[in-house]
C-alpha cells in the first residue's frame, strides 16, 4: 500500500503544476474539460490523504487525552476540557465532524493499519474486525472519510447479542462492509449511505422490526399558525405510511403525467405547459385532493390507468423456509424506496394482497419475449425494479423510470428479454439518446460508454438490487 506522504505528495504534485504561477480562478479558467476533472481528481486525492492524517492525528490526541489520565492529559495540559475541544481549537472545525475524524483515527488504530508506537498491543481479534477492510481501504485512497463514514455508520456494530452466533454475524458484517467498498466508486455518499442501511436490515431480520417499531411510536402530526397568519403542519412519518404516501404522489406526478419529468416537446408536457404551479405545490394539492375525496373518489380521476400502490419486494425462497406457523416472516423492501420492513408487515400485505411471482431464473426465463413484442410487459418491468431498484444510472425511484432497451429496437434489432432492458428515469433516458451513448452487457454487469468519438472508459452501471445481501442474510439465519 502507498504510504500517505507518497500519495499525498503525487497529488500535490498534479495540483501544484496544474495551478504554475497563476492565481487560482486565472489558471482553471484556462484549462480544457479534461484538465478540468484532473485537476479537480487530484484535490480530491490529495484531500483523501490529508483526511486519513488528520483522522490519525485525532484519535492519537483523543487517545493522550483520555480521561483516565486526568489533567496530565495533552487536552488538559493544553488548557482544554476535552480532546475535542482541543482539536476544534487547532482546526475550526464542528464538534461533529471532530468527533467523526476523531472515530475515523481510532478505527485505523484499532485495527493496526497504523501501529501506535508505544500504544497498547492490538490483538489478533481487533485487526481481524469486522470493519478492518473499511480501515484498510481509507488509508489507501480507496475510500473517502464521507464514503468511510457513510458504510461505518450505515451498517452500525453487528448485533451479536442478538443471535446465537457471533462470528457467523460478524463474518456477514465483514462481507457486507467488503461489497459496499466495492460500489463506492459508482455511488454518491448518500447511495452509499442508504446501500449500508439495506444491507443492515437484511442481515439484522429482528432489528429492522425493532427500527420499524421505534419509527412508528415517533410518528405525529402537528399544526400550527405562524407569526404572519400562515397555517403551517409538521408531519414524521412511520416507515409504511410513507411508503403510500410516496407512490401516491409518485403516481400522479409520474413521467407520462406532467412536465416536470419530460422532455419540452413531449406530448404531455405540451399539454401541461400552462400549469405553472412547483413541485411542492403539485405534491400538497395531490394529498388535499386525496384528504377531501376520501374513500369516495373515483381513484382514476386523480391518478389515471396507473393506481397507487405500496409493493413489497420478497424472495419466494424466504417464503418457503416458514416450514410452520411459528418460524419468523422474512424481512420485506419497498419496492419504490427500497427500504427495509419487517416480517409482520409484509405478512400483513400478504394476507390483504397476495402476490405477484417474478421469475429472475436465466434459464427457460418466461420473461423474455424476443422480437415479439416491442414494449416490456408489465411484469417485465417489475423484474427490472427488483434487480435495478430504480434508475440504473442516477437511481430514480422505479415509478419514474421507463424501460430501455441496451440494443435498440429499431437500430440494432434489440429484444425484449429483461437481461437486456434496464430502467432509466426520463432524464437520464433522454440523455443517453440525445448525446449517442450507449449500454452494454458483459454477463451481468452493465457499463454505460462515452458519446461516439469522446475519450473515456465506460463506466460499470451497479444494479442497486433489493436482494442483493440475501445470502448474507441466509447465512446468518441458517446459524
């Protein structure tokens, strides 16, 4: 691994004969696009190590300043109560982002990726921890402290008090955590964030129903008038009622209905073009119309041929392993979110909905349609959701995409086989047309290439599945 002074010293480098002589808006102003994202790639790795000697130096000063050694502490010694008041006075920085470089530091400690000279020994067990890749991956560049800090705290400790085996817990944890380094570099931090959590509920069946609860006893609503006479609501939702909430909105706000999600010429933004009201004001008069109809409404006056509906993504596998009435439901997702919900609520959806069954096997795949078809048929589209969760390329919610075909219909003679059709969202959709891009397949996995004549690798597409952590959780059930 490069040692942080190298890397840090390469990337100074780049930075340094990017600027030359010139002041800082002078000299980018005068570089091409492609000197452009250089120059801004070799600040953000010259800020990844400069991150990774900060984080060290923290925790070293927390690490002086614990309280067990009173005022011969360096924070006490130095005229501060706390480490962190300390550091906060050197750096300027929030408390928070203190306290997070501060567990960034001692996480690298923890686990040896900087031997602490004259520290504690760190055993065996600590550096084979189960967060040691995400140490190992911070200090060589791989992740950023934003990216560490997202998956760190995502995923949380392994709840080994929780399950009869701790090691088998952990060793989930440890792959988890190995899998979501993977998908950083095609992720934004919030992505990331919410791939950590989904890979903690499904590993951790008994806590995702223990969040549910805590989310649903901290539902409220509450109405108020302001000083200017404006009557105002604060609403926190509980993780189901959000779910309606959003596809019910989704439904009415979808692509095919208004001009917000499509393009200038489209038929329906020409019908819309005189609706000149925001998208906050499009969401509230949707819900009021909801609250004033009521039970009711005619459902196709407000949302058309495409009803609002919560749908829950579960594995006819973790179905079948409830060989008794006793044996606990299988955690569920969201399909529109891709949020985790517990046993008991996706029981509940069973008993009052039922199912739809998707066939994802390759072979004999009823799915595929060949040339038969231009259009992907409805359960085609539910596959895609399942696999993608939502745009393939900025992650969209699934009710908002439409579906591509990687081989076009008309110009490469494309299928309609689910393996080659992925969800976009209408902007990235009309994006890839407009500027001649083009997906590929290789196997399973999607790469998204450069206009024709523009230099560039084609980026990996990640497939943001609802079940992709299902073996973990599998593994973890079956001890």
């Amino acid at each position: 691994m490069t040692s942080i002074a190298t890397r840090l010293s390469q990337a100074t480098g780049r930075v340094t004969a990017m600027l030359g002589d010139h002041e800082v808006v002078a000299a980018v102003g005068g570089l091409d696009d492609r000197a452009l994202l250089d120059g801004l790639a070799a600040v953000a790795d010259a800020r990844r190590a400069l991150d990774v000697a900060g984080a060290a130096l923290s925790g070293e000063i927390e690490r002086r300043s614990r309280r067990d050694l009173g005022y011969d502490g360096l924070a006490q010694r130095a005229g501060h109560r706390t480490a962190t008041n300390l550091i906060q006075s050197v750096t300027g920085q929030s408390a928070a982002d203190v306290r997070k470089a501060t567990g960034v530091g001692q996480d690298l400690a923890a686990v040896a990726v900087f031997p602490v000279p004259n520290g504690e020994p760190v055993s065996p067990a600590k550096r084979e921890t189960w967060f040691a890749p995400l140490a190992v991956a911070l200090a060589g560049g791989v992740l950023s402290r934003e990216q560490y800090d997202a998956i760190r705290r995502g995923l949380g400790e392994p709840p080994v008090e929780r399950y009869s085996d701790a090691e088998v817990v952990t060793a989930a944890w440890r792959e988890a955590a190995a899998i979501l380094i993977e998908e950083a570099s095609d992720q934004l931090v919030e992505d990331l964030r919410a791939s950590a959590r989904l890979a903690r509920d499904t590993l951790d069946p008994i806590g995702t129903q223990l969040r549910f609860d805590e989310r649903f006893e901290r539902r409220s609503f509450t109405m108020w008038v302001d000083e200017s006479g404006q009557q105002c609501a604060r609403i926190r939702w509980d993780d189901d009622a959000a779910a309606w909430v959003r596809t019910i909105l989704n439904a009415a706000l979808r692509p095919r209905r208004g001009p917000r999600f499509v393009g200038a010429d489209s038929a329906a933004s020409q019908e819309s073009s005189h609706d000149t009201r925001s998208n906050e004001q499009l969401q509230y008069d949707t819900l009021l119309a909801v609250l004033k109809t009521g039970a009711q409404a005619d459902p196709t006056q407000a949302f058309g041929d495409r009803q609002p509906g919560v749908r829950i993504v579960v594995t006819a596998e973790s179905l079948e392993r409830r060989t008794d009435a006793s044996a606990s439901m299988p955690v569920g997702f969201f399909e529109e979110t891709g949020q985790a919900i517990p046993g008991g609520v996706v029981e509940a959806y069973l008993c009052n909905a039922g199912t739809t069954p998707v066939t994802l096997d390759s072979f004999g795949n009823p799915l595929d349609v060949g040339r038969e078809r231009r259009l992907f048929t409805k359960r085609q589209r539910i596959a895609m959701a399942i696999r993608d969760g939502g745009c393939l390329d900025c992650g969209a919610e699934p009710s908002r995409c439409e579906a591509h075909h990687i081989d076009h219909w008309h110009e490469h003679h494309g299928r309609t086989d689910l393996a080659d059709g992925v969800l976009l969202c209408c902007a990235c959709h009309m994006r890839l047309h407009s500027q001649r891009r083009r997906i590929t397949r290789v196997g399973s996995t999607y790469y998204l290439h450069p206009p024709a004549g523009e230099r560039g690798e084609p980026r990996i597409l990640r497939p943001r599945s609802l079940l992709r952590f299902e073996k973990r959780l599998e593994q973890a059930r079956s001890h």
